[in-house]
C-alpha cells in the first residue's frame, strides 16, 4: 500500500470507493469488464493448462430472482457433456457499489479452471 501512496489498505479501500474509474458506468459496461478480462485469458489458456474444453465459458447477467442476496459474481457449472456451458453470472443489482478492481481476473480464474478441470477428466 506504501508504495502507491496511501498510509493503510482503509484509506486504498475509501480512494478506490471515491475513484469514479473504478465504478462500471452500466450494467453492459460490467458484463464486456467480466467479458474483457477471458478474452485476455484466453490466448494463454492452452499453455497453461494444454487440453481445453471445446465449449467456452460464457458470461452473463445473473438472474434478476438471485441479485439482491447474492455475490458480486459466482459461477454455474456447465454439464459433463459440454451441452449447457460454464456461466459467469455478474450480479448488476446494486451497480453503483460495485469495484471494478473487484472484478479482476482472480475472481474469474476459477471459473475457467473448474472448467479446464472438469473437461480433463471427462477425456482421461
């Protein structure tokens, strides 16, 4: 925290909070942030884990039902057969508390793992 200037992770958390860049400016604007970040992923994805599943994550709204008591995004698994895929579902409920430093790659990286991992051993 030192190093980029602030005193204490409170006083990161409360400039964070303050920057308007780091709130989503729309619902569709935190869906293509989430969207962003795989595309990103995704060159390195065979290198880092070799065989891939053949259906790709998708990310998606979460339902309207399940925003209101529900995390800043969670993730569906797909079936074994690859006919329904993995979803990242990002809840839109309360935008204006939303981070963008929140939503970062770490908190998507499971999501694809689960995927790579589940696809692997269907194969073996």
């Amino acid at each position: 925290m030192h190093q980029l200037g602030f005193a204490d992770l409170k006083s990161f958390r409360t400039a964070l909070a303050a920057n308007p860049k780091e709130h989503p400016q729309s619902k569709e604007a935190l869906i293509d942030t989430y969207k962003g970040y795989l595309a990103q992923m995704q060159p390195r994805l065979p290198e880092l884990f070799g065989l891939l599943p053949k259906a790709q994550l998708e990310v998606v709204p979460m339902p309207a039902f399940a925003e209101k008591n529900s995390p800043m995004a969670y993730y569906n698994q797909g079936t074994a057969d690859e006919a329904v895929l993995g979803e990242w579902n990002v809840n839109l409920y309360n935008l204006p508390s939303a981070l963008l430093l929140r939503s970062r790659v770490w908190r998507i990286t499971k999501a694809i793992r689960d995927t790579i991992c589940r696809s692997r051993s269907r194969r073996n």
